[in-house]
C-alpha cells in the first residue's frame, strides 16, 4: 500500500470513527460543544477537569456566534 493509500484509508478510518461527534444533525448545538469539550479532558489534570470544563463552556458560550443556541 502506498504512503498516500495508507494516510488515506487512517483518515477515512478516524473520519467514521470520530467525524459524527461534530456532524451528527440530530445532535443539538450544545451537545455536540459537551462532547468536544470532553474529548479535550484526558490533556488536564484529574483534579481541575471540572473547573477547567466549566470555564471553557463559559467563555465559549459568552462569546458564542449568534446562530448557535447554546
């Protein structure tokens, strides 16, 4: 299989695997910013998650684009 072959069907791959988290139409505006967030948990330490999770959703839902509902 060649490089490009191989990069491709990885990203394909990761596409199916992951892709719906932030394209699933029957998910709401706020549900899909939650489970970003969350993918984003394993990089802060066990002990500030929580704060750290609310601080993100704050900040992003003070300064949201106008056509999110959040």
């Amino acid at each position: 299989m060649g490089f490009f072959s191989d990069l491709n069907k990885r990203l394909s791959d990761n596409i199916y695997e992951h892709g719906h988290y932030l394209t699933d139409p029957h998910a709401d505006d706020r549900e899909k910013l939650e489970e970003t967030v969350e993918l984003l948990m394993p990089f802060v330490r066990s002990e500030a998650r929580e704060l750290v999770r609310r601080q993100i959703l704050k900040l992003i839902a003070e300064n949201k684009h106008k056509d999110l509902s959040l």
